[in-house]
C-alpha cells in the first residue's frame, strides 16, 4: 500500500490547547495529547466520527475517511424499485460530515491513507482505527505521524484480537470518552449497546446445546458466480461468527474458519436450519434467494422451504459499528422468534437510535430508512 510521505517539507506543529494530558491507548502506548483537542482526524469506518457526535464534538473533525461520492448515499435497484442507502450514519446524523477532507484509509472506498493531505490539515490530534494487528503499512504510517510530531491515538476493533470479544467495542467508547473528557457519556454509550447485548445473551441462554439451530451467515453476491460459486459463508474465525455463538447461541452451519466461496453442492450439503443475508457487495433481501435464478439449484434447502431467510440491515463492518446489537437483535429474533416474540423490530429500532444518539422520532426515522430496513424486509 503506497503512503504518499514527504518528510523533507511537511513540517506540523499541534495546535490548539497549550495543556496537555497523557492517555494510554489500545495498543498499550501512552501518547500525549492536548487536553482539549481542536482540529481532529479520524481514520476508521465509523465509530469514531459517530462517537463524537454523541459526544457533541463533531465540530472539532476536520479531515477523516469520508466517502464523498454522493454525499455517502447511493441508489440500490432491485427489480422494479430503486432504493437511496446511506450505510455511513454520520451523513444522515450531521450535515457538516459531508464538508470534511477525505484523507483516505486502510480499507473500504477512501483511497489510499494521504499523509500530505493529513499535514495540511494540520491536526493537533489523529485517532486511527487500526485495520490490522502490526500491518506493515498501519505501521510506516504511525511512523510518519511521530516524525510529523501529530499525536495519535489508536483503538483496536475486535478483530484485532486473537480472542475476539464484544466487550473491546466498550474499550474503544471508554478511551475516546478519556480522550474528549467524556467519560460519563461514553459509560451512558457504552450502558446502552450492552443492555441490549445481555437481553439476548438473557433470554438465549438456557438453550439446550442439541436445540440450537444451525445457522448460515451468508454473503450472496452475484458475482460470486464468475468464481466459481454461489456465495460466501462465514466461517467459525470471523467476528459474525464468533458474536452469533457468543452472544445469540447459535451454532454456525459452516465449519471453515475465513469467509469463503462456496457452491451450490456445498450449499445443499451445508442445509442450514437458518440464514442470515449480510451486506456483501450489495444489499441482498430475502426474496432474492427465493426468486433469483442463481438460487434455482438451491430451492430445496430446508432454510427456504420453511421460510427461514433473514437479512442485516446495510451495514458493512456490520460489528464494528455503535449499531451492532441492532444485528445482533435482528439475528437473534430470527432464529429465536418464539423467545423474542415481544419485540417489535420497527419499534425497538427506533428506540435504540433515539437513545444511542439522542435524536427524535423522525431523525430515528430517517436512520432506519438510510439502512434499508423496509427493503430488506426487517420491519
């Protein structure tokens, strides 16, 4: 992955708040940061910008991993109809995200990490999200960040960890409540997503191990047709996986450990009880798997004949997200619809939004419409 670094001429001095305070971020590293930050980079999909929002600091961004075509929403078609999705919420949450300067990333659609663009910037403080554990590149670039005297701070989503847990998630919230001196909203942030986390774990807990169903997290991309397949499932190492056994108690019907290709033979010999439909290059509802052509080999599998085909809402990194237990919820109501019976997702949703993010019904509203809830047949 090429950095574009310029150290001969690229010079920056943090501005901003003459004190300083000492954080120690997830990599274990105490870095010094202004104690009142002003001008903030935010390289992550999501999280970041999304918790400073709550935060009320929004406004102290100035440059981050922006998907800048459209304004972060796109048109989705599907038969006759045509849907407007917006998976990035900062767009939909703050008119003002749109403004900042894509300063690329190390991963999704932002381009290329631009070290350039983020010295012009002049930060007095850069948060990254790191993508990898010591990736090769995420390390060259914490480097010119030292040489450019920019303090940054890194968190760590789950997957950074040998043992993937959700409470790394809670982590990241708590450290960016140190490093805004928000600490008391981070706990309310943090409170929030895990009672919904424990509702589940609650009520799924007492299922008998034989009586767990065999659920399928599938990727179903049209495309997966010129390699070869019918689609991807997700295997017992990802974070889908281990946050399905973990938290919902389910047990996953594919026993790889990646996401990976598979076929319709593989498909058949896998017949799941359950699948759920994820964001995977494009938005997928449940009615494709009955009425697409690609999925006609594949009618007799037990999930279709009973019904049993669900979808997430259009969330890509869909458990590095402030709105992974909403999945989590989805998910679990699937499979477990006898125990979950009393709650309405439309409802609880809409509930969840306005709490997290302290908006009213028709902000909430407008959330739940960017996510295409409607469309994949979630409420």
């Amino acid at each position: 992955m090429l950095l574009l670094l310029t150290f001969a001429v690229l010079t920056v001095e943090p501005i901003g708040a003459e004190e300083f305070k000492t954080v120690t971020d997830m990599r274990g590293v105490e870095v010094s940061i202004p104690e009142d930050p002003q001008r903030v980079v935010a390289i992550s999909r999501s999280l970041i910008d999304t918790t400073m929002y709550i935060f009320g600091v929004e406004d102290k961004l100035v440059g981050g991993s922006v998907w800048k075509r459209n304004d972060g929403y796109e048109d989705y078609t599907w038969g006759s109809e045509t849907y407007h999705v917006c998976p990035w919420i900062s767009f939909v949450l703050n008119p003002n995200y749109r403004n900042l300067t894509n300063v690329g990333g190390f991963g999704g659609p932002y381009g290329t990490v631009n070290v350039e663009t983020i010295a012009s910037l002049e930060p007095d403080l850069l948060i990254l999200r790191d993508l990898g554990n010591d990736d090769e590149a995420v390390q060259k670039f914490l480097e010119s960040m030292e040489q450019l005297n920019i303090p940054t701070v890194v968190l760590k989503y789950p997957d950074c960890y040998d043992d993937i847990d959700v409470s790394t998630i809670y982590e990241e919230v708590r450290l960016l409540g140190e490093v805004f001196d928000r600490q008391e909203e981070a706990e309310r942030i943090v409170d929030h997503m895990d009672a919904q986390v424990q509702l589940i774990r609650e009520r799924t807990a007492d299922v008998d191990e034989d009586e767990t169903p065999r659920v399928l997290y599938f990727g179903a991309p049209s495309q997966a047709a010129d390699s070869g397949g019918v689609g991807y499932a997700f295997g017992t190492e990802t974070i889908e996986s281990i946050f399905l056994e973990d938290i919902v108690n389910a047990k996953n019907a594919y026993d790889g450990t990646g996401t990976d290709i598979i076929s319709t033979e593989h498909l058949l010999a896998l017949d799941p009880d359950v699948i759920i439909l994820s964001t995977y290059s494009g938005y997928h509802p449940p009615r494709e798997m009955y009425e697409a052509e690609r999925f006609g080999k594949v009618q007799d599998l037990r999930a279709l004949k009973e019904g049993k085909v669900y979808s997430l809402s259009a969330t890509p990194c869909k458990s590095e997200r402030l709105e992974f237990p909403i999945n989590l919820m989805i998910e679990a109501k699937a499979i477990y619809p006898e125990r979950f019976e009393d709650i309405d997702l439309d409802e609880w949703i809409r509930d969840y939004f306005m709490g997290l993010y302290n908006v009213d019904e028709e902000k909430a509203e407008e959330l739940m419409d960017s996510l295409l809830l409607r469309y994949l047949e979630i409420i």
